[in-house]
C-alpha cells in the first residue's frame, strides 16, 4: 500500500517527514541563523486523523477511487478508526492529509515573510525580522517563555482539523538556544551539547572501568527495558556507534568531532577484540 502511494505522491518543499532525501537535519536547515524560531506541536497527530478523512483523500485527486474501493482502502490503513502510528502506510497517509494545510501555511509565512517547515507533527516557523507579525503570534516577551499564537494561524490549523499542543509551543530569540527537531540551529545545524557529553562520557568510562561495567553503568541508567545478559554489551555498543553515526549524519562524515569518536570507539573495540582472541587461545 505505502509504495503505491509514495510512487504518485510529490511532497511540498515545506515538509521534510516521512519524504524520500528529506530528514531533520533538511528541515532543521531551513533556520540556520533566524531572530526567531517558532515551534508549535499538533496534538495527538496520528489519533486525529480519522477513517473518514482517510477515506477522502483516496476519493480526492489524485487518486480518485469510487466510495466503494475508498471504504475498503481506508479499513485497510486504520485501525479502531484513526490511523494507526507504526503502520507503513500511515506516515505517507498523514502527509497527503496535511497537504492543505502545508499549502496555507505556506502561502500564510510567504505573506508574513516567514519561513515555514513541518516534519510529521513538528511545525516550525522563522524569522529574520525583529518583530513578530501579530497574525503569528499575538503576544510575546523576547527571552520569555510565554507566547499566545496568533488567531490565524491557529485558525489555518483548526480549520485543517488539527489541535495545538499549547504546552509544547516554544518561541526562541537568536540570543537563546534555537532547535528545531531537536538540532541546534542558532549558527549551523547541530547536535545538543549534552549529547555530545553523554557519549565522550561512555566512551570514557569504557576505557577506564572496561566493557562489562560500563554496560552495568548503562543499562541501569538508560536502558527502557531489561534486556538478556548475553545481549547487554551488543545493546548497548550498537547504540553508542548508532549516536556517533547520528553524529556524522548531522555535522558530515568529514567533521573532525565525528572522525574523533569513531576512532575512539574503533580503538577501544579492537582492544576487546583482541582480549577475545586472547581468551579463545
């Protein structure tokens, strides 16, 4: 089902979730170095999108199935009539339902010299300008957290049947730190400092207290879930070289910072390969 839409399906230049050569670092591009940076949440995303909207947009273009046939692609695609988060075919789902909306939005930030992204539920509006247009956001104190978004933009989302997390809209001024989908962008996208910290801090303890009590240390602090003895240490190297890998994705393969943590990382697991073999002999 999800390839046949992602075949028809052209994602706007606004949205950068769930589109093929688009992630969070694209998205977190688009507001590099902006006075201000506006996000705002929608509200239990996927719940709020249910069989019958889904039903429309296989009866809309550019599908165009009869209401026999939408019925039963829409039954298909949900489950417990909302679309379910998880299905393959739900995340291409809710960006055709959102196309509306990203339409107006876009057309609302090029009237407010605005710059305007989404990825899934994360909208983010920027601005290079230093006052905030009203029809964005009625009111506001630079370096305060309190804001009240403007009655058209909540408007365009209300009428494209979506609900605001209030608690999760942030308004971020170039002299705080700005992130967008979790990256910072105030002078070039880039990884939370404190990220940074956890893995030069994992790397670390792995070369001073050994392999087996660093994964004690890890699993007891951050692991979600128990996990079988003869797989703590897979986990938990699995994940250290997956946030490295994140980290190359995020700053490129030729940064000095990533290019020093895998080395790190190479060197202290070719010294437990080595202890193996030793082991083994």
């Amino acid at each position: 089902m999800s390839q046949v839409l992602y075949t028809i399906y052209r994602p706007r230049a606004s949205v950068h979730g769930f589109a093929a050569k688009r992630s969070i670092v694209t998205n977190a591009k688009s507001h590099i170095k902006k006075k201000f940076i506006l996000n705002v949440d929608l509200k239990d995303f996927f719940d709020s999108i249910n069989f019958g909207r889904v039903r429309g947009v296989f009866i809309a273009k550019p599908y165009e199935v009869n209401e026999k046939v939408a019925t039963i692609l829409a039954q298909i695609c949900c489950f417990n009539n909302k679309l379910p988060q998880g299905a393959p075919s739900s995340p291409i789902i809710s960006n055709l339902i959102c196309a509306k909306m990203d339409s107006e939005l876009q057309r609302f930030a090029e009237e407010h010299g605005l710059f305007y992204t989404r990825y899934a539920d994360d909208i983010t509006f920027s601005i290079n300008r230093d006052e905030l247009p009203s029809a964005l956001v009625d009111s506001y104190k630079k370096g305060l957290p309190d804001v009240v978004l403007g009655k058209e933009l909540k408007s365009i989302i209300e009428k494209n049947g979506f609900k605001i997390n209030d608690a999760k809209v942030r308004l971020a001024y170039k002299t705080q730190r700005q992130a967008v989908t979790g990256l910072i962008v105030n002078k070039s996208v880039n990884v939370n400092r404190k990220y940074i910290r956890n893995i030069y801090g994992a790397l670390h303890a792995w070369e001073k207290y050994g392999l087996e009590e660093t994964v004690e240390t890890y699993i007891f602090k951050y692991a979600k879930k128990p996990v079988l003895p003869e797989k703590d240490i897979p986990a938990f190297l699995d994940s250290l070289r997956g946030k490295i890998e994140f980290i190359g994705s995020v700053r490129g393969k030729n940064d000095i910072l990533y290019e020093k943590l895998l080395s790190i990382f190479n060197y202290l697991r070719s010294k437990e390969a080595d202890k193996e073999s030793i082991a083994v002999e």
